[in-house]
C-alpha cells in the first residue's frame, strides 16, 4: 500500500476542481474544459498508482450520440478508469449525495453537471432523474451503477430500476460496463490505495431500450455484468 500514492490521487482531484472553481466564480466553467479536465484526471488516476488498464468493446460504441452507461460497483476508483476507458466525449454521472457533501468538491461537482441523488428523499431523487434526462437531450452521455452502492465481495447486487427508467423514457441505448480489479486497490471502507494492480473494463454494445420490457432490460444487463465481471 501507497500513502503517498493515495495523497497524490488526493492531489490530481484538488487539480481538478480548484480551477473549475475558479471558472466557476468568473461565470466561464463551460462542459468542454470540464470534459478535458475529468479525462486527464482519470488518466492521471491511472498513472499515479500504475494501473495496468485493459479496455475491451470501445470500437462497439459509436461516439455520435447520448448513452446511459451502466456498470457494476467494486470501488470509488470506478469512477476514474471509466473516465478513461469509455468512448463517449461528454460524460456526466450520478452520485449518492454523500460526495457532494465533501467541502469544495461538492460544489465544483454541481457546477460541472455531475447529478446529485438522495436515495432518502424521494422527490430530490425524481428531480434528479428529471435533470439527467434533460442532460441526455443535450446530447450528454450519463453514466450510473445500478446496484446503487459499492460491492463488498465483488458479486452483482440487486439492480434498482431508476437507471433503466430514464433510458427507456428518454429513448437512450444502454451500454453496459463491465469493471474488475478496482476493488483489489481500493476496496469499501479502505483509505489508502494499492498500486500496481490490473484493471479490465469491458464494454458492451449498445442496446436498444426501444419495444423492450423493464425486466427483460435489467436481466439483460445483470447477464453482463455476471459474464464479464471477475470477482
């Protein structure tokens, strides 16, 4: 394990949001530069605890239109590898409000259209789905884990249907994801990273949400999830 490590990772999140902070306050923190900004911080991610990524499926994902990612969840690392794994320009996330509450960060997460959810709060929550699908008709990728909290062993938890919901009323592909090895570098309730770990994310095709039942779309991807997932 790598203190110094961690605190450099610590270091490339302050890089990020400072200046977004900074525009943020001048009025001029516009979606390109924080695209630019949370890919090199993924990248970035990746080279501070050198990381051996592996990408699988990103030629299957044609960059021209919205997506709502979905991926299964081993770890607060998640986040950064699918900044740098996934093909989509612009991608926003949604997040338990527990990030949001970090000091500054929270606040530069809301001014870069990250997607805040209170879980405890239905009526936030709905307003939560309710501004993603606005993201999405402004051609704004979306990115979610359905199982709607970190993994403690590396199974697939129970899929919730808020996700599938928004790509069926917003006619959205899904893409679902597949992550494996984040959990060996920083797993639930862990502080410190470990380095040197191999990291696979696999991509699937886009499927279409359009004529298809609820159940049968979450099967579909729980299937994914449970084929290419290595615990």
């Amino acid at each position: 394990m790598s203190l110094i490590d961690s605190l450099r990772v610590l270091g490339a999140m302050s890089r990020v949001t400072a200046p977004s902070l900074v525009d943020l306050v001048r009025g001029s923190l516009d979606r390109q530069t924080v695209d630019e900004r949370v890919r090199w911080f993924g990248r970035r991610v990746v080279d501070v605890l050198d990381i051996q990524l592996t990408v699988r499926g990103a030629e299957l994902v044609p960059p021209d239109r919205a997506y709502v990612y979905m991926s299964n969840h081993q770890s607060h690392l998640d986040i950064p590898m699918l900044y740098a794994a996934l093909p989509s320009r612009t991608i926003r996330m949604l997040a338990k409000k527990e990030l949001f509450q970090i000091p500054l960060w929270g606040r530069g997460l809301r001014a870069a259209e990250f997607i805040e959810v209170d879980r405890s709060n239905h009526l936030r929550a709905v307003q939560s789905i309710e501004y993603a699908a606005r993201l999405i008709r402004d051609d704004v990728s979306i990115y979610l884990a359905p199982e709607g909290t970190r993994s403690r062993d590396g199974q697939i938890g129970k899929l919730k249907k808020g996700g599938f919901h928004l790509a069926a009323d917003t006619h959205t592909p899904i893409v679902p994801v597949a992550i494996s090895g984040t959990m060996e570098i920083l797993p639930r309730g862990a502080r410190v990273m470990q380095t040197g770990k191999p990291v696979t994310v696999t991509i699937g095709a886009p499927i279409s949400v359009d004529g298809r039942d609820l159940p049968g779309l979450m099967q579909e991807v729980e299937t994914f999830f449970r084929t290419h997932v290595h615990a």
